[in-house]
C-alpha cells in the first residue's frame, strides 16, 4: 500500500501508511497527519485514495501546499511526488509492486458504471492507442505441416514444433522479472534411429517431442532458461541416464534426452 | 418458480436420477485448473470453482481496495457452487422452467448470479472497509451435450475445437464497446490503455445483467475460463497453441499457462480452468436411459 514519509530539513519524522479513503493533514490533533507547527493551516489539505490511486487536495490553507515545488490546489499523486507544507515534506511512495511497474496501477481493473460514465464509449476522448506494427503470425497449421512432414517415417518419434508467435512486444519487453537474462538458443540434435543426424532449434516457447499416445515430453523456452517436463505416457524422459518424475527439470548444454526409445542431445547454440 | 406438485415430484425421485446423472458427467469431463498472484502484486483476488460431478466451473476476478477485491470474488464463487449443488439435487438443468420458459441450466445460473450479486452488495453496502468492492465473473454448466456460459465484465471463456481457438465471450470492457463501435480495430487494442475498464461487474449495483450464451459440446472440446491476467499477457494464438500441444496433460497445460503469463511479467493475478469434454454427456431422459445411465 502507498505511504507517505514526513520528513523536515533531511530529518525522516515518521510514515503515515494510507490505509484511508480520505487521510486528513493539518495542524488541528484530529487530523489524521497532525503537523503542529503554526505554517500549518488547522485543516490544510487531504488525500483521497482509491484503490491505488491518491489524489492531494488543498484545503484553502493559508500557505498554501506545493508538490514538487509547484503550488497546487488538485493533484493526482505519482510515486516519489514531494508534497510541502511550510518547511515540512511528505514524500509520497506508491505500493511496491505498483512502483515497480509504472503502468500497473493502470492495469487494476476497475468498473466503468454505465450511469456515470453516460453514453460509455462515445463520451470517452477518441484516442485511439498508437499501434506499432506487429510480426504477422503465421498460420499455425501451415508450421506443423512442415514439420509433421519432416518426421513421418514410420516407427519414429514425430518431432512436432508447435507455433507459437514470439509474445508482441508491449507484452514481453518491459519485464524481464529479476532481471533474468534472455538465454541463448538451443537446439536438440537426434542421435539414434532413422532420424539420427536430425536437428531442431528451438525457438519457440514450447516445442513437444515424443509419440503422441505413447510418451509426450515439452521443452519449454523460459527467460531463466530451458525445461523439460512429461505430458503423457506411462513411462517418463530419461536425462542423462537419469528417469525424471513429473517435474520440470532444468535443461543443461549438452545433456542427452532418451524419449520413446530415441536419444538426442539438448545443446546451446 | 416450481408449483409444490412438481417440487414433491422431483424431490422424490430426486436421489436415483441424479446419481444416474452426476457419475456420467463426472466421466464425461475432465477438469483442471491453476491460479496464482502473479509477479508484481502481493495478493490473489481471484478466486476459481469448479467440480466435474455437477459439471460447474466458476471464475471470479475481484476488485476493490486492499483485500475487499478477495471478499467479493470469494463470495461469487462460494454462493454460486453451494447454491447450484443445492439445486441440482432436486432440479435437472435440461428441464424446462415452467415460469420463465428457460432450461433450469440457464435460469440457475441467472438465478444464483443474481444471489451473489446481492449477497456482495450488501456486504460493500454494510461495511466501510468493502465499499465499492465488485468482481468480474465467467460461470460455466456443462449438461446434456452442451455447455452454458453467463459472463460479467472481462473474463473470459474460450474453446479449443479441432485445432481452432476462439473467444466465446465477448467483454464487458470498455475496450470492446470501443471496438464494436469501430472507433479502434482489434489490432490496436492490445496496445489501448484502457484495458482495465470494465462495463459491468458482479456486486456494485442492486441488479446485475449477466450474458448468457449456450453452445453445443462435442467429445474432444476443451473449454477454458480465464482472468484477465492471462489474456492480457500471453496472446491468444499462444494460448491456444500452448493447449493444443499440452492436451494430453491438461493439469500441465493449466500450469503452463500461469507460468507463461508470469514468464511475460505476470502484472496481474492469473487463474485459468480447463473443462475438457471426455465423451457424449446426453442427458439419461428415457426410463431405460435412466437405468443404463445408473451402470455408467
């Protein structure tokens, strides 16, 4: 939740957490930040908050309230905004995680009520979101033609690489979360069976493998890395030898997959 | 509502035929769901229902200050489950309402929305700390070889038939009257910033218009319910392709899902219910139905 940290000359006096709708500041002791100090007005100005939004509004005081070092008299309050009154300062912080990503009090769903908001989408000012062109996507039956195409030979697993367009841009670039690095491609090699020699890249988020009906496993492109994890059959992928259980397991360079009775090699590229 | 005549009547035969029809629709769908906070906020206000036996499915996503946004999506989810099971003991979804000419499926699921709609306005009304609260709400029963679905503001409910993904609830979000009106393409709504505005939501006005829509269900059908926060962050062509590829482990899909839209930045809380139609669910209607279906 947002707060606001009273401090004068540099000196940190105390955190008012805002819990309320409607937060008093004044220099009177019922208000909810009393400041007692005579450039204080008895009531001197309020903050409304709503959901993750605050507003600060003047309450005609004498001195009158700056935010930022601009006289106000309405202000809709953004994280690290400084409200004074006299030589006191209020630093505003939004809720942490709101802060974190500007745009997520944005995204808070809120209601539009009909009634209020008259005639709904006309009334609204026509702005129309900038729109930046996006890869087209390409069908994705024509991706696993190509594919199933290339692994029919009977008998042998189907490498199935399903599309899956790359995420659009407004939503992947911003938030990379821990500031994970974008890993490497990789690549899984066939290494037995008449598809030996074969190799697949995986560039997608997810690419399954396996005979469907008999043994599924997915690898999955995330930003931490590469993972495997089984979809179905009764008997599980075999890493390095080792059986996996349902889990997804991390992928490392080199490790090699044994699916369905076929071995291949995970490798970066 | 029901005369007291038929009422007896249902009551009284009431525990064989439902037995009958509760083990065949708990073979006939399998479900999986998942919902998690996200990344960035602290707490889950969605709140997800579901059970196979009844062949429900509800997806709540609340909203309102600090934890009413909890209160009222659970309480959407809670009143509309006791109230259905309550229901279906003495009533079939595929009879008809006699008062308003509906199948019982339909008039339920109106009916308990209605109740939970009145149940959180009275909370936010009564109650400083809930004021304001509401919850956006996709409820689905499946019965008789079909599937009914009431929706209010923007979750979602989509179906993956046969390779094909589509939408089949529309929002109730300012965004979409933007777009029906032609004033913006669909293109350029995913870069609008007036995603989050909803039209109409669950608990913040004395009567709530739920959109009702039936569709048929067909073996192979999954069915999925969502939060905005996961159609707002993975798009739907992966969405779709990602539970193609992992149908045959529908917990996994779920899981899948949720992981994806945390992968992209997880901004919002996210909860997904898959419903996947196993085989024909046709509605036992024949006294020599009604025995076989005892045996199913």
């Amino acid at each position: 939740m947002a707060k606001l940290i009273l401090s004068m000359d540099g000196l940190v006096l105390k955190e008012y957490p805002l819990t309320k709708e409607r937060t008093s500041i004044g220099r009177k002791p019922h208000n909810d930040i009393q400041i007692d100090n005579l450039a204080v007005s008895g009531e001197h100005a309020v903050i409304v908050t709503i959901l993750n939004d605050s507003f600060l509004e003047d309450l005609g005081s004498t001195n009158g309230t700056l935010v930022n070092g601009q006289p106000i008299k309405k202000h809709f309050l953004q994280n690290n905004d400084v409200i004074e009154l006299g030589k006191y300062k209020l630093k505003y912080l939004a809720e942490v995680g709101a802060a974190a990503a500007k745009t997520a009090d944005f995204e808070r769903t809120m209601v539009l009520r009909p009634k209020s908001g008259g005639a709904g989408a006309p009334a609204e000012p026509a702005v129309p979101a900038m729109s930046t062109p996006r890869p087209v996507a390409q069908p994705v039956a024509a991706q696993a033609a190509e594919v199933l195409a290339a692994a029919t030979s009977p008998g042998m697993p189907v490498l199935d690489q399903r599309k899956v367009a790359a995420p659009s841009p407004s939503v992947s670039a911003p938030v990379a979360p821990g500031g994970a690095v974008k890993p490497q491609v990789a690549a899984i090699q066939v290494l037995t069976g008449t598809n030996a020699g074969r190799e697949l890249e995986l560039s997608k988020p997810l690419t399954t493998l396996g005979k469907p009906g008999v043994q599924v496993a997915v690898i999955t492109k995330r930003p931490q890395g590469y993972f495997i994890t089984h979809v179905e059959g009764a008997s599980f992928p075999v890493l390095n030898g080792r059986t996996l259980d349902a889990q997804a397991h991390a992928l490392g360079d080199h490790d090699v997959i044994e699916l369905a009775g076929v071995k291949m090699e995970f490798y970066f590229k | 509502m029901l005369t007291t005549q038929r009422e007896r009547t249902a009551v009284e035969r009431s525990s064989h035929r439902s037995s009958g029809r509760h083990i065949s629709l708990a073979s006939a769908l399998e479900i999986a769901s998942c919902t998690d906070p996200g990344v960035v906020r602290s707490h889950n206000e969605d709140s997800i229902v579901s059970d196979a036996v009844m062949g429900l499915a509800v997806l709540a996503d609340g909203m309102g200050g600090y934890n009413a946004g909890e209160v009222a999506s659970g309480m959407a989810t809670t009143v509309i489950a006791s109230e259905m099971e309550n229901s279906l003991k003495r009533l079939r979804p595929y009879d008809t309402d006699g008062a308003s000419g509906r199948p019982y499926g339909h008039q339920l699921l109106l009916d308990h929305i209605a109740k939970a709609n009145t149940s959180i306005y009275q909370a936010a009304q009564s109650q400083p700390q809930y004021s304001g609260m509401g919850t956006t709400l996709v409820a689905g029963l499946f019965y008789d070889n079909v599937v009914a679905f009431a929706h209010i503001g923007d979750s979602r409910a989509y179906r993956l038939r046969n390779g094909e993904f589509t939408q089949i609830t529309k929002d109730h979000s300012l965004l979409q009257e933007q777009i029906d009106s032609g004033m913006i393409t669909a293109e350029q709504a995913r870069f609008s910033h007036n995603k989050n505005l909803v039209t109409r939501a669950l608990g913040i006005d004395p009567t709530v218009d739920a959109e009702l829509k039936q569709y048929d269900a067909r073996p192979g059908d999954i069915y999925l319910l969502c939060s905005d926060g996961l159609n707002d962050m993975v798009p739907d062509e992966d969405i779709g392709s990602t539970l193609e590829a992992l149908s045959a482990n529908l917990k996994l899909a779920a899981q899948q899902l949720v992981q994806m839209a945390n992968d992209n930045g997880g901004r919002d809380n996210v909860s997904v219910i898959l419903v996947r139609v196993l085989r024909d669910y046709a509605a036992p209607r024949g006294l020599l139905a009604r025995m076989l279906g005892w045996f199913k």
